[in-house]
C-alpha cells in the first residue's frame, strides 16, 4: 500500500512538494491581484503559476509513488488548488460589497469587471 | 508605570505580558544552552543536561504563548464585551497561582533532574510526557487556571455583548481546556499514551490555538488597520471551518509510526496534504484587503508583525510543513532535525508574532497615546532591528536545521536504516555539524533581537510623550 521514495528522489520530493506550495500561492497572489487591477496579463502569469503547480504535483506523485488510491490526493491537490482561489474571491466581494460600500454598484465588484475594487472603494469612501 | 487609565482586563492582561516576556527570554537562553550542547556535549554535562535545556527550552515557549494568548484576551475582554469583567479578582489570584506553580515546576526541572519512574515523579517531579512534561499537580492547576480563564470570558460576554468573535472565541476557550485532559493520564501502552498525548500536542496547536489566534488577528486587524467587523467576522467562520475541515484529521500525520492502525498513514496523509491549501487561499484575501485598505494603519509596529505573522503562517506551517507530511517521505524525517526546523519557523511564524503584535497594539495605550505611527521620535529603530534581527535569526536557523535535517534523514534513517551506527553516522557527518554551527550563529542574532525588543516594549513611544508635552505647554 505504501511505498517509500527512494533514495536517489529525496531532493525531488522535498523540492517540488516546496514548488506545490509557493506555485499555488504565487497563482492566488497573481490572480487576486490581476483581479483587483483589472490586468488580464498578469492573469496569464497567474495560471503559468498554476501550470508550475500542475507539474510539481505530477513530479511529486511520480518520485513519492502516489499510485493507486493515493491517486486522488493528486486529483484533489489539482483541483483543491486550481479553484480555492476562485471561491475565495468570490466571498471576498461579496463580504466587501454587502459592509464595505454597500451603495456600490455590484457590476464594479464582480470579478472580471474594467473598474478595479481599489478605485472603486476609494471613490466610494470620497 | 501607571496603570490606573487601562480597564481592569488591561492591567491583568499587562501581568500576562510580562510574564510572557521574561518566559520568552527564557526560552531563548536555553534555546542558546541546548543549542551549544549540540556543539560541546560536554558543557554543562551533569549540572545542566541538554534534556533538561530542552525541556525548559520547549515548555518555557509553551508557556509564554499561553500567557501572550490570555493576556491578550484580557486586554480586548472589556471592550469587546462593553462591560466590566465579572470575576476579576479571581482572575488575578488564578494568575499569580499560575505564575507560582510555573516558577516552581521549572525550579523542579532544574534541581531534580533524574530519578525513579514511579507515581512520586509524575505527581511531583515530571510526567515525561514531551513538551506537556508539567507534573501532575501542575496538570491539575492549570485546568482549574484555565476554568477560570474560561468563566471569566464566558460569564462577562454573557453579561455584556455577544460578537461573532466572542463566540468563537468563547467556544475554542472550551476545546482548549477540555483536550489538555487528554494528556493527563498514564497508560502503559506506549502506542495507547501516544495516542492521546497528540490530542493535546496536535489539536492545540493546529486546531485550538489556530483559532485563538484567529480570533485574536480578526481583533487586531480592527484595531490596526479599522477593518469592518462584519468582514472579519465572516472570514473567522470561514477560517475555523477551513482550520477544522483539514486540520483535525490532519492529526493522523503523528500517527504515522507509533503503532497505530495502517488506515492513518492513508487519512493522516491525505488531511495533511490539505491543510496548506486554506493558508494559500488566503493570499487571496490578504491581497483584497491590501488592495481595498492600502496598508494604512495606526500603529506600525503592529501591523509589521502582523504581517510577519501571515507570512510566517504560510511558509512555517505551510511549506516547511508540507514538504516532508506524506508519510512516503515522512518514514525518513519524522523525529530528526527537519521536525525542528519545521517547528521553529512555524511556531515563531504562526504564534509568536501575533502575541509580540497584541503586546505592540497595547502598549501606547498603557502609555496613553493613540498609536505608533511614524513620527516616534527615535525612528523606531529599535522595533524595526528587533523584527528584522528576531525574523533573519528564526529563518537561519530553519535552514540550518533543514540541512542538518536533510542530512539526517539521508544517512540516519534511509542508509543507515535508523541504527545506532546509522545514528552516530548521521550526528557525527560534516553536514550535521556544520549546520549546528550556523544554527547556533543564527541563535546568537535571534537572541541580540529579543534584547531589542525588550528594550523597544519598555521604552517605545516615552519621547514623544515628553514631546507632546511640551508642545501642548508652548501651545498654552
């Protein structure tokens, strides 16, 4: 059932178990901040992030024998990571729009709009 | 200092801080003893043991962190709850039975450092269980300081105002005291005793404390950087349900080798994978509230360690923990130095930079003044040396002991096959020592930090109101 890594994989499972996480988060800063900047580019960067992530984990489940019903700890990784970002956002406009500025406009504080949150909650708050 | 201005929460919160503090010198002095032990085995060899140094090292942090926690519930109690504390005096004899009892089991650590293993020892001496070592009197005393911890906060939230967060917080205080029962009693199946001791290690500090300090950083981010209530009392629900979903089951990764059934290795390893996906999902959330607020608080030191907090969190708990959780790699590192890199960044990281930013939000209320902006009249270099010094010593010394780790676990366990000579192997191996050297040297810049910091918490802010006043008497 379970398989150790091998000696020869020490460095690659320590080092892209690294990469999973410092990937994903680098995909949550990207996204959140391509997002809050309405900047489409850096939403690109962000899914490359996502795409370091999606290797790491295939690399981590090759060296540390992931096989089997291990399987979907992979699965669940890729998926978990790829729209946790996605749910979070989505609570932080809605958390922010229902006591920050309640008056907004809804179109200005969901995700995808041209008007970035920031300008919007400054010009609100003026 | 006069206290006289701060409600009565406040000053008994400001008891908790300096004990806190002195235990967090403490803890660093022997962190430096045990660290040098690695070095000199012979130092100090039998007046002062490096099990001994260890223990005092650990529980001394232990310790403090409980004391930062219940200081700093005392110190937003009567705010938050918009009333006088119900049973002060009773928090203040449970505070000065706590400090006693503290002080004497440490005393007992230092003058008896072997003896039998029988019921004397447990009840008086040692209980010889692994950072919870406390005797059991001790045990006894601190579920009973804790009970009125407990009442205290429940009863004056129920006499004042309920929040979300008094909620919350009122609920963890529950499972906090309740699952420290689980470390009070002796079997003498090992693998039985294992079991439940993790309760207390693994549900306090990924579970209970999580949520403590999430209560405590949903406070400090109204306080610091005037965060609405409802958005931080949304996102702790979110956060204990994240916290809880992953991190309980997650206990299974301490279950991996003590006996327990081959299921754990599957559920262990699965929950622990999991718990760091909450941590990087809330990157998300400190972006938003970056962008939305523009970092503009009233107090900076405070809001850097707050800062050093979440960033501690992620890498600490997150990476250093993720990186060696599936018990496919885990066979090889469970128990040597990569564990202690992973606990000193994520112990400092997730715990002890939040206590040091509660301490920092409440002192120029001690002081009087309404914040500590950018205008202290020494620059505030004191607390910003301290930060960077205490933050550059923790992170050395988890590289180091993540080298030394490394090289443990290479030699030790996966060529050496966890032998005496694959022990002796690894212990003795250029690798090893040399990253106990850098540990050590990194201690040293951890240690010239808390000096610092000390300093900074006893003077910061002091100048300006001299300043102060002599310009509001230039005014008149």
């Amino acid at each position: 059932m379970l398989e150790p890594v091998e000696l020869k994989d020490f460095f690659i499972v320590f080092f892209s178990g690294a990469m999973v996480i410092m990937a994903g988060a680098l995909y949550a800063l990207l996204f959140a901040w391509s997002r809050l900047q309405s900047k489409p580019w850096m939403m690109v960067l962000a899914y490359a992030s996502y795409g370091i992530l999606f290797i790491s984990v295939l690399v981590l489940g090759s060296a540390a024998h992931l096989h089997g019903f291990w399987w979907w700890l992979v699965i669940t990784m890729l998926v978990g990571y790829l729209l946790a970002p996605h749910g979070i956002w989505n609570l932080c406009v809605a958390t922010h729009a229902s006591s920050v500025a309640p008056e907004a406009d809804e179109k200005d504080l969901e995700p995808g709009s041209n008007q970035p949150i920031n300008k919007t909650i400054k010009e609100e708050s003026v | 200092m006069k206290l006289d201005h701060l409600n009565g929460g406040q000053q008994l919160a400001v008891k908790y801080y300096t004990v806190a503090i002195s235990l967090f010198v403490a803890q660093i002095i022997f962190g430096l003893l045990s660290g040098m032990q690695y070095l000199y085995p012979e130092l100090l060899f039998g007046m002062l043991d490096f099990n001994v140094t260890r223990t005092v090292h650990i529980n001394a942090m232990v310790v403090w962190l409980l004391y930062g926690f219940i200081g700093s519930v005392y110190w937003l109690l009567e705010e938050e709850s918009e009333t006088e504390i119900v049973g002060l005096k009773l928090g203040q004899l449970a505070f000065w039975v706590l400090t006693s009892a503290v002080a004497v089991v440490v005393l007992v650590f230092l003058l008896v450092q072997s003896g039998p293993g029988d019921d004397f020892t447990r009840w008086f001496v040692n209980e010889g269980r692994e950072y919870i070592e406390a005797p059991r009197w001790a045990d006894i005393g601190i579920v009973i300081c804790m009970l009125v911890f407990f009442y205290n906060v429940a009863a004056t939230f129920s006499k004042g105002k309920w929040s979300g967060i008094s909620g919350v917080l009122t609920l963890d205080l529950v499972a906090l005291a309740g699952i420290y029962l689980a470390g009070m009693f002796y079997t003498p199946n090992i693998s039985v005793d294992q079991y439940w001791w993790w309760w207390v290690i693994h549900l306090w500090v990924e579970a209970t404390w999580e949520v403590l300090v999430g209560c405590l950083m949903a406070w400090g981010l109204m306080k610091v950087l005037k965060v609405d209530r409802k958005i931080v009392t949304t996102w702790l629900y979110i956060e204990v349900a994240l916290m809880f979903g992953s991190g309980i089951l997650g206990l299974g990764h301490h279950y991996f080798w003590i006996g327990t059934p081959e299921y754990w290795l599957t559920i262990g390893g699965f929950f622990s994978a999991l718990e760091p996906i909450p941590l990087v999902a809330m990157v998300v959330h400190a972006v938003y509230d970056a962008g939305a607020r523009h970092m503009k608080g009233n107090n900076n030191p405070a809001l850097a360690w707050l800062i050093a907090h979440a960033f501690g969190n992620f890498f600490g708990a997150g990476v250093w923990g993720f990186m060696h959780t599936l018990p496919q790699i885990n066979l090889y590192t469970h128990g040597t130095q990569w564990s202690a890199s992973h606990g000193h960044l994520a112990f400092f990281g997730a715990y002890a930079t939040i206590v040091i930013a509660m301490i920092y939000i409440a002192v120029p209320y001690m002081r009087g003044q309404k914040g500590l902006g950018s205008n202290l009249p020494d620059g505030g270099w004191k607390w910003k040396w301290s930060l960077g010094l205490l933050n550059m010593g923790v992170v050395g010394m988890t590289v180091a002991l993540l080298i030394s780790g490394y090289e443990q676990s290479f030699i030790e366990r996966a060529v050496g096959g966890s032998t005496w000579y694959g022990y002796f192997s690894a212990q003795t191996h250029p690798w090893f020592i040399q990253g106990m050297e850098w540990r050590m040297i990194f201690g040293l810049i951890t240690s010239v930090g808390i000096v610092l910091l000390v300093w900074d918490l006893l003077t910061i802010g002091k100048g300006r109101v001299a300043q102060e006043r002599e310009q509001t008497q230039a005014v008149a």
